[in-house]
C-alpha cells in the first residue's frame, strides 16, 4: 500500500512568492461538474470526461495559491478531463489551510 504524506512549504516561501499582481484575475463562468472525495486522506476534487471516451491514465494537477477549491482550478480540470479524455485530480496538497497571503 502507498502511503502519501504532504509537507507543506515553510510560510515565508509562500509569502515570498506573492505580489500584487499574482492576486489578480477573474473568475471563469459556469459551475464545476465533478466530485469529492478523499484519496489518501486528502479530500480531492475528480473530473471525469463526459463526452470524451476515455484514455489510460490520470493527470493530478497541483493547485495555485487560490487552492483546490477555488473555481477556476475545478472548471480548468474538467476542462482537462474532457480534452483528454483521462480522469483529473485536484488534491488538497494544503491540508486545508488557506493561503497567506501578502502584497507587496
């Protein structure tokens, strides 16, 4: 059995890593049509082609500094699903904390 473990960055890597302009943006239209569920004790969003027949494989995405639960990360993996066709994970890699964020 594999067992997956998480250490997050230090704080200060995080922060460093942030300016104004990296907080910016907007958010994609429509509604995210995957699911939850928890994979190695992460909870983690899966989006499965719909149209798409599918192909061997998976794609994990690893989530910006908005997170895993943030629209645009959901919409851009079901996006990913159905292009190509393969079953998309959005993991938790954060263990549900939020980002620190500081603007310089």
């Amino acid at each position: 059995m594999c067992v997956l473990r998480v250490v997050p960055p230090p704080l200060s890597m995080v922060e460093a890593a942030v300016c104004g302009k990296c907080i910016t943006g907007f958010l994609h239209e429509g509604g995210p049509n995957g699911t939850v569920t928890s994979i190695a004790g992460l909870p983690t969003y899966v989006a499965k082609p719909v149209t798409t027949r599918g192909k061997p494989g998976v794609i994990v995405i690893v989530s910006d500094v908005f997170g895993w639960e943030f629209i645009n990360n959901r919409l851009l993996a079901d996006a990913y699903a159905e292009k190509s066709g393969r079953t998309i994970y959005l993991p938790d890699f954060m263990n549900g904390l939020p980002p620190s964020i500081i603007v310089r």
